[in-house]
C-alpha cells in the first residue's frame, strides 16, 4: 500500500515520476499532518532520537557530505522509498543542505544534473541550495 505525503503539504516536493518527498528545517515545528516513515537528517551532530525510521548523513552546515559514498546510498535509500513511504530530508534550516540532497533525488528520478537545482528551486524554494560547491555536488552528482 502507497502512503505518501499530500502533494500541497509544507515542503512537499513532487519529482517528475510522482514520487513526493517532504523537504524541511529541524529548528521549525513540525508540521502538522503524518509523521515521516522514512527520513534522512543532514547535519553535522548525530540528531536527536525520532519515532520514525531515519538515518544521519554528517554534513556540516554550508558544506558537502562528509562521506559522499554514504551520501549516495542514503539518498538513494531515500528516492527508492519515496514511491511508496513518506520521506522526509531535513537539515538545520530545510535550505542549503536539504535543497542539494533533494536536487540529487531530482538527478536520481531523471532530471539532467544541470537543470536540478532549478527544478529544486522551482518547486521547493527559491532559495534552496546556498554554495557554489553544493550546486557544483548537484552537477556532478550522476557522475557517481
């Protein structure tokens, strides 16, 4: 059974295979509405314990993944899951970091590398992905 998110929910971003992924910031409420099933947290510190399933990406604010393999397998954890959970990738602020993952699930769902971060910004926030090094990540992302 599919148990996604509603399509008009806070930072819910439709990819173009349907797929629906919740882009947020910790330091904001969570929004009201079902808990994630799934979720990947992109900080610098081990986050705090949530009911849902989730997994802890370090990586720094204004920064890349500490571990790009990991960063890769997690997030195509996150993409693969997201035809059928709800799917949440979350940072500090839901911006920088959380607008580059959820690029590279764009690039994962078969969006051209160098048209993500518009994608991105398009339909999640106008100013998500904040570094030149993040947009180049998106960029070079399908490159493995």
């Amino acid at each position: 059974m599919t148990v996604t998110w509603d399509p008009a929910g806070a930072g819910v971003l439709r990819l173009p295979s349907g797929r629906l992924v919740r882009g947020r910031g910790l330091r904001y409420p969570l929004p009201a509405g079902p808990a994630p099933a799934f979720a990947v947290y992109l900080l610098g510190r081990r986050p705090p314990p949530v009911a849902w399933e989730a997994r802890w990406l370090r990586w720094p604010d204004f920064r890349l993944p500490a571990d790009r393999a990991q960063a890769r397998t997690l997030l195509r954890e996150a993409w693969d899951r997201a035809a059928t959970d709800r799917v949440e990738v979350a940072c500090g602020g839901g911006r920088g970091r959380t607008g580059t993952a959820l690029a590279c699930l764009a690039v994962l769902d078969g969006v051209p590398a160098d048209e993500a971060v518009a994608h991105v910004r398009r339909h999640y926030h106008p100013r998500a992905v904040e570094t030149p090094w993040q947009r180049r990540y998106v960029e070079r992302f399908d490159q493995g």
